[in-house]
C-alpha cells in the first residue's frame, strides 16, 4: 500500500474540496469545491501523474485537464456517469450541470494563468430543487440521476429527457444529504439530518423501509452524510449512526433490513461510505479455498480512513490523521487499487492497494451472473429496458419518417387484409373428462390426452404460479358420465375379450364391433381419428382373436384355434406396426397358424492365413476415384460462336482388345485420341492440360490441343482417390490421404504431404484443391503462398510455408451451427462494376464450400443467448483473422462492418466505444497522445479509419434499435466532424 498526497491537486488557495470521483476508464477523475469569490469549481485532473511518478516529472504530460467556473456556488458533489461519457456537478446554486466531453481544444481560462487542455460543453441544466444540492447519484446503467437536496427532497431525473422529472420523492423531514443505488437498480437510498434512512422502491417509487434506530441517538449535524450499496447488493451502509453512545456505520441487511451489524471505531461521526464497485476474491492461505468478499471505505470528522472487508471482524487499515479537517467524500477507482478521499482542508490523498493486498476483482460476466443469480436482474438488464423514447438527432428523424411513408404506401387496403385470422380449431375438448364405472361399482375418471395444435405456439403461462389468489375458483372442467360399464384393461389367460377401443375404418369393408364405441373424446382424440385407449402392450406376445373387430388386421376371415407362438427373439422387428393398426405385408405368405421363421445367413467361415494368401491391404482413408464407362468433361475456354463447347471423352472398356480411350471431341469429331491399357478412374482438365489417373496407379498428364503426353507417365505410391488441374498446378490425392502437388509449368514438385489429419472423421472428403492462388491477375491481392483444400463438410484450410502446417479459413461446422445464422452469410464475391482491385478471394474460396448459407432453418442446438452471442463474436473474429491472413482488404472490411452490425444489435455499447476510439484516434488533452499518436495508424488494410468510422456511424441509424445508440452516433459524429475541420 502507498499513501500520496499530490500537492499540486488543490483549488486555488486551499479551498474546501467537498467532492471527488474517478472516471469509470481510469483515465482521469473529477473534484468540486469552491472556487473564487464563493462560486463554485469543477476540475478534471489527469490521473497519470498520481499514479506514474515519471508522468507526475515529465512537463509534456499536463495535469489539469479543465477547469469548469459555470456554477455561481460551491459545488458539493461531482459523479461520472457509468458509462464515463457524462459528469454531473451540483451546489449551493440549486442546479445541477451535465457536462460532456467536447472535441475542441481547450484554451486559457479567462482572468487567470490555467491553461485547459481539454474542452467540456454543457449539456444540460436541471433546475428543480429549492434548495442547495448536496448529493448526486448516477443510476445503473444510467437511467436515471438521483439529487438529493436541503429542502428536504429527492428528484429523478431522466437522462434520455433532459431535463424532464420522473419523480419528487417526498418524505423526509429534514435536510437530506446522501443518495445511492443498489446495484441492480431496484431500490434508491437517501440518508437527512431527520435522524432516518429511507429505501425507495423504483417500480413505484413509494416507501420500501424506514430505518430509525441506528440513528435516534445521533446529536448534531455533519456537513455531507453518504451511504453506500454493496457492489454484490446484499448489504448497504449509512453514513452517522450511534450504537452505545459511539459513531457507527450502520450495516442493513437487504433480506430483511436488519440493523444488527455496524462498523465501530472511529471516534467522530461518519460522513461518507464508499464501497469498491468491484466484488473481489482471494484464496484463503488456510483452507486453500477461494472467498469472495466486498470492500468498503469509510471516513470520519476524526479525519481518518478505515477499509474493512466484509469477510473480516476487524479493518483492514486504518489511517488516522490523514487530513487536517473532516473527510467529506471517498472514491474507488474501476480496477479496484485506487481509494482517493478528499477533506475541508482543500487537500487530496491516494492510496494505492495491490492485488495480493486488496483482492482480484470478479469480471463483468461473473458479477452479472451473480446478480441475476440472487435478484432475477442485472445492471445490464435494468439499462437494456429503458431506452430512450424520444428522436434527438434529425438524421435519424428523417430517417424514421421516410421508413414511415414507406411502410404506409406498401400496407394493403383491401378488405381481406384487415380480416382477423380465423381462430384455430382444436382437436379435442380442453375442459372436459369421462367419467366411467367398472363392474365392481367404483368410478372411473379418465385423463385426457390434450393434443398440441399444429401451428399454433402454446403461451408459456409458468408466470402464472408465481401470483396467488385469495378467492376459490370453482373448476371449469365438464364431467361427462358414461351409462356402461367398462372392463378394466387387463389381460386375463381365461377371457380373451379385448378390452373396449374405438373404432377406425381404414376401408369400407372393415366391420365394425356390436358393442356400441365410446366418443372419440374418451381418448382426447377428435372424431375420425385412431384412438389410443386399449392399445396392446409391447411385451404381450398373445395374439388377439379374429372376433375383435375393433382393432384392423388383414387376416382370414375364419381362423383355426390360436397355436404355440414361438417368442420372438429380444430386437427383432415386430410383424405388424401397431401405430398403424394393422400388419406389415410379408414377403412370403406363411400357411395359417404355422410359425413365422426368418432364414438367418450363417456367418462365413474365415480361412486360416498361410504364407501363400495374398496380403491384405490396409483400410484406405479416402475411397478410390471411378469413373463409369463413358464420361465426358467441358474444357474451360472462349466459345466460337454458338458452338458446342470442346470435351474431353473417357470411354472405359472399348470393344476392341479391352483398351481404354482418351480423346478431344467437338460437334461429334475427335481431334485427337489417345489409348491406355489400363481403366481410367480419374480425369482432370485445364485450358491446356489433361490429365487421367488410371488403376494400375499410373498417372498420365497431355496437351489438351494435341494430346501428346507433356510427361511419361508418372507411377504413383497409391492408387488415386481425386485428381485436381488449377491453372498450371497439378494436384493428386490418393486413398491413403497423401496430397501431392506438382508446378507442371516450371516442371517443379511443390508438396507432398498427408492430409489425413484433415479428412479423417470429417464426412465428404475433399471437395476441391486450389493452387494457382499465386499466379492470379496482377491486380488481385496476394496471401502468403501455399495451396488451398476446401472439404465437403464445409471447412477450409491453407497451407503456412512459413509454419509448416495447415491453417483454417473461417470456422468449422460446429461452430457455425451455433451462432446468429444471419451473421454466417457470406458476401457476393463480385458485384457490378467491381474490379480486380475489390475482389474478395476468401469469400470467393468459402462459397465454394457451399456451407455458409446464413439460413435459419439448419438445425441448431439449444445453448443460452450469452454463449450464442459469445460465439457470435468468435466467429466474427476468425473471419477477421482469415481476411488479414489472406491480406484482402474488401474481405476485412466486410467482416469488420459485419462485427459493428452484431454490436449495435446487441446494444453493446462498450465494446462500439472501443473499436470507434481506435478509429478516431488519440484525443486531445489525455496526457498520452504523444504516445497514442506515435502507436496509432490512420490506416487499416489500407482503408481510412476514419472513413471507417464515418461509413460505421451510418449503420447505428439504420439499426431497429436506433434510438438507445443515438447519443453515441451524436458523440462520435460531433468528434469526427470536429477532426475534419481542423484538418482542413
């Protein structure tokens, strides 16, 4: 741990600093006090040099970033919002001030010798209050802006609506001086000088408790009284309580509101709580075992700070003395290391924790998990469904409108498209039963089978049982009484009656039962269709007699006396389909009664192995290439006219002497043939080469003009599984998975390697060898070299000389069946009027494999929308990596939109911030930008990055869910906008 206190951070002759809070990004951070002549004063300050010592000496590097002198009185708090791109102050001067970020620079600030190096803009003003503004309070997921204020009220504001009032929260009797949220945003704390504490719900905004106790014997005042919420939301402590006559902070259990714990020590009252926004974690060096706790700092008119854990009875330090005034506000940094505590006394101090001391924080995912976990919401969801209800930005007005007109023009008017659908008819009664009696007397109520209805999605009504109802419903459901009585449906050796079935005439011809069929409904089945009541058991092996009209079989009509039926051995297939109700037609009609036999093939005898026994071969990997007996291949190339195309003829197994033939035909004339004496299985053609793989594992390359043989032939290891021609490449896959490829130009061998690591286990084989990827146009891009292998099963993979193996472009099937389908699609690989330079050769490659459909109807298992959306983003990812791999631009560019798409429809709004600074580039006034600038590249695979940005901002107002991204298009925009003038 390591305790600093900056002297260079103050406000302009020890004026009182009532206020701090740091930036959620840990790039800067804020204070508020007075400032001259009893006004009040905002200052940002660079947060490098308190934390880098060679930050804090080197002159480049600026230290005030703006000093804001807009409030007419001192300004009692100061907080980012939780996102960082707001920063709302408020004072004595009854208002409150949303500052933002401006792209402009800064300047001298009038009357003095500050120089700001950066430029923040007004917002909005929020006048309200009738009194000064002690406290502000940022909502998750900023929604909403608490005030609290010494007219004894709290007011939210909307933050998608300045400066319109959701609420005046009216309540407490005395001055109020502190506010905070829970951290899933379902309750609003505020703490006043009327010795109370009240929770707020925010579904209502009424009263959820009002906590007395703690504080009935609290005397006197303090200036500031802030409680705090845990990050994890279970526990919440207040600012000012006495427990036996001493100061606490008083801890309120969130089950039930307990104030049975507290923190003592301290010797003076507490004037502010400020828990660690992160849930932490550590292993116990006695159990081994990892624990996880939270973190809190509190500080006191005794001018000390002390840090407790929640796992720990005692605090983990206190430092006493450490101002020589009443602390006034506590801030934590979003990595958890930084604690900053501001006093009276005008004066700031830094703590700096390490990990091994203060803990590793939970990630964003765990915490959210872990709230959703505990309370069904998270801040993440809480923001996510409140959205802005209003359009600030004209471009995305206009757009609206139009999509408005356009959707009204293309509306049909016709009557029968204003028609409701008709109601779905159903297949059986939902409130109704049968009720029946046995022979003995006793009732029998039937459960029906309620069918689905086709179609028609059943509503999820588990919602339902989670309400209760004080009155007793009477049951809907209609009882049905049938006057027979109804043999229980059990087999009995001595009676073969069958038990009583509805009946389904498959023909005109079938009888029907004398006894009289109960309703269809008896079995939930609607009328005309088979019953399922009464159907025999799987495990009966009896058979039922002929007289059981009931259930239609194809028998004779007379039947001798049932035989011995020999059991049916465990597996084998039944003789009739009982779903169907009647039996499967044989092959062979046996004689009536006589057993059914199945003739079972004996296994063949295996011969005993002698030396003299040829050797077996081994199972081949690929299966060996064939071709019938006549087959015909297109020769690429320029047509004359509206002449048939040239082709190369494989006739296999000629009449005369068994010979096999090659040959070029066109319009039924051969100009040239060639004859092997072995079977062709193989054929691969080029525009000036053929080439044929034959079984005697020979390989034969020719001039596709003369045919004379361009080589002798070549002898193989293996005998040929696929054969490629591309460009002057020749490339041959054998049965046992070994690829080898030749550069019959140069007349130079390229590779021979085993693909069987590549094959094996992937259904399909190999769809396609691509090698000339080198000697394309002069305009195409080029990648690193090797060969390309495109498989059935839909993968890619290119050869890495540099590394030796064989890299994967895009992503497996197992993958793409699991994300978004409509980010799987490919782009076209030409579109009208492209040109060489705006080819995409790897969406070119992927389309071959047909594989990358975007279609929704592929069959996708069912896994939880954080990995489905988690999946997403890796898929995207490779895209990208392929893209840069195969160095193609237009490909990149493809994949990158495609990744801001899936962003902005996720409503991540983080994750666009990222990407879109990297774009813009370094800002001015950060204190790092020499760095940054010298780092950043104006360029990316030779696009603009700020062109990128530009053509990116558009796709937010063509999103559905425009309007929760509008402030961030109106931010960049501005910047972007900002950057071109001074350019210019």
């Amino acid at each position: 741990m390591q305790l600093l206190k900056p002297p260079w951070i103050n406000h302009e002759g020890g004026k009182a600093i009532f206020s701090v809070d740091l930036h959620p990004d840990g790039s800067r951070f804020a204070t508020g006090g007075q400032g001259q002549d009893s006004s009040g004063r905002v200052v940002v300050w660079n947060l490098q040099p308190v934390v880098h010592e060679k930050y804090e000496e080197d002159d480049a590097v600026p230290k005030l970033l703006c000093q804001l002198d807009q409030h007419l009185g001192c300004v009692n708090s100061v907080r980012w919002s939780c996102s960082g791109r707001f920063l709302a102050s408020a004072g004595d001067d009854k208002v409150i001030i949303i500052w933002q970020q401006s792209s402009y620079g800064g300047g001298v600030v009038f009357g003095s010798n500050v120089v700001n190096h950066e430029s923040w803009r007004i917002v909005s003003t929020l006048r309200g209050h009738e009194g000064d503004i002690l406290d502000v309070a940022w909502s998750p997921g900023d929604v909403w802006l608490a005030s609290a204020s010494i007219d004894n009220n709290v007011i939210i504001w909307n933050t998608a609506k300045w400066p319109e009032q959701v609420r005046t929260l009216r309540g407490h009797t005395g001055l109020v001086k502190g506010v905070t949220w829970d951290p899933v945003g379902r309750y609003l704390t505020s703490q006043a000088d009327d010795k109370s504490l009240r929770i707020w719900r925010t579904t209502d905004w009424a009263t959820e408790e009002k906590i007395v106790l703690p504080f009935t014997e609290c005397g006197g005042t303090t200036t500031v009284l802030r409680p705090s919420w845990s990050p994890d939301g279970q526990y919440l402590v207040s600012a000012h309580a006495m427990n036996n006559g001493g100061p606490t902070a008083q801890i309120i259990d969130r089950d039930s509101w307990n104030t049975d714990k507290d923190f003592v020590g301290h010797r003076k009252p507490i004037t502010c709580v400020r828990f660690n926004p992160n849930i932490l974690k550590k292993v116990d060096s006695k159990t081994g075992k990892s624990v996880q706790y939270c973190c809190v700092a509190i500080g006191s008119r005794d001018r000390s700070v002390s840090i407790w854990f929640t796992s720990l009875k005692r605090p983990l330090v206190v430092i006493h003395d450490i101002f020589d005034d009443s602390v006034l506000d506590l801030s934590w940094s979003s990595c958890g290391r930084y604690l900053m505590g501001v006093s009276k006394d005008g004066t700031l101090a830094f703590i700096n924790f390490l990990h091994s001391e203060i803990g590793y924080p939970l990630s964003q995912d765990e915490t959210n998990t872990l709230h959703i976990k505990l309370y069904g919401k998270s801040a993440h969801t809480s923001a996510s469904t409140v959205n802005p209800t209003i359009i600030e930005n004209p471009e995305l007005l206009r757009l609206r409108e139009e999509e408005t007109a356009r959707a009204k023009a293309a509306s049909p008017t016709s009557e029968q498209s204003q028609r409701p659908f008709p109601p779905s008819l159903q297949r059986a009664p939902i409130n109704k039963q049968i009720e029946t009696r046995t022979p003995d007397g006793k009732r029998r109520i039937t459960p029906m089978f309620i069918p689905p209805i086709d179609g028609v999605e059943t509503p999820n009504k588990s919602y339902e049982a989670s309400f209760s109802s004080s009155q007793q419903e009477r049951s809907r459901i209609v009882v049905e009484r049938v006057d027979q009585v109804v043999e229980p449906n059990i087999s009995n050796s001595s009676s073969r009656q069958p038990p009583p079935v509805a009946t389904f005439n498959h023909s005109p011809n079938s009888k029907t039962s004398a006894q009289p069929p109960l309703p269809a409904e008896f079995n939930g089945a609607a009328p005309g269709l088979p019953a399922r009541f009464g159907s025999s058991s799987s495990n009966n092996t009896e058979k039922l007699p002929e007289t059981s009209s009931t259930v239609p079989v194809k028998r004779k009509p007379e039947e001798p006396p049932p035989q011995p039926v020999i059991k049916r051995k465990r597996g084998r297939p039944p003789l009739y389909d009982r779903s169907a109700g009647q039996q499967s037609v044989p092959r062979a009609q046996p004689e009536p009664g006589a057993p059914v036999t199945v003739p079972v093939q004996p296994p063949r005898p295996t011969p005993p192995s002698t030396a003299s026994q040829q050797t077996v071969e081994p199972a081949f990997v690929l299966p060996e290439a064939s071709l019938s007996k006549a087959a015909r291949i297109q020769i690429p190339g320029d047509r004359a006219g509206d002449a048939p195309p040239p082709l190369l003829v494989i006739e296999n197994d000629l009449r005369v002497g068994g010979l096999h033939r090659v040959s070029r035909t066109q319009v039924n004339s051969a100009s040239w043939a060639t004859f092997l004496t072995s079977r062709i299985t193989a054929a691969a053609v080029s525009l000036t080469t053929a080439a044929v793989t034959c079984q005697d594992k020979s390989l034969h390359v020719m001039d596709i003009n003369t045919g004379d043989m361009l080589l002798p032939p070549v002898q193989l290891v293996n005998r040929a599984s696929q054969l490629f021609l591309d460009g002057g490449c020749l490339a041959v896959l054998t049965v046992d998975a070994t690829l080898t490829i030749w550069d019959l130009t140069h007349r130079k061998h390229i590779l021979t390697e085993s693909i069987k690591h590549l094959v094996e286990g992937r259904i399909g084989g190999v769809k396609c060898v691509k090698v000339g990827l080198e000697a394309e146009d002069e305009g195409q891009n080029k990648h690193s070299g090797g060969p390309v292998i495109l498989l059935s099963s839909g993968e890619a993979f290119v050869r890495c000389r540099e590394l030796g193996v064989w890299l994967m472009l895009g992503d497996s099937a197992s993958v793409r069946r699991l994300v978004h389908p409509e980010f799987t699609l490919l782009p076209p690989c030409h579109t009208p009027g492209q040109n060489h330079q705006e080819a995409r050769p790897l969406a070119s490659l992927l389309h071959q494999t047909a594989a990358y459909s975007g279609s929704s109807r592929v069959s996708r298992p069912l896994i939880s929308e954080d990995a489905r959306q988690n999946l997403t983003e890796v898929f995207i990812n490779r895209m990208l990596t392929s893209a840069r791999y195969l160095q193609s631009p237009h490909d990149y560019k493809f994949w990158f939109k495609r990744k801001i798409q899936f962003f902005i429809k996720e409503g991540l709004e983080k994750k666009l911030r990222e990407i879109f600074d990297d774009l813009l580039g370094p800002r001015q006034g950060s204190g790092r930008e020499n760095e940054e600038t010298q780092n950043w590249m104006p360029k990316i695979m030779d696009f603009d990055k700020k062109s990128l940005l530009e053509e990116f901002l558009r796709e937010i107002l063509l999103a559905k869910n425009s309007l929760q991204l509008q402030r961030l298009y109106a931010e960049y925009k501005e910047q972007l906008d900002s950057s071109a003038v001074e350019m210019i």
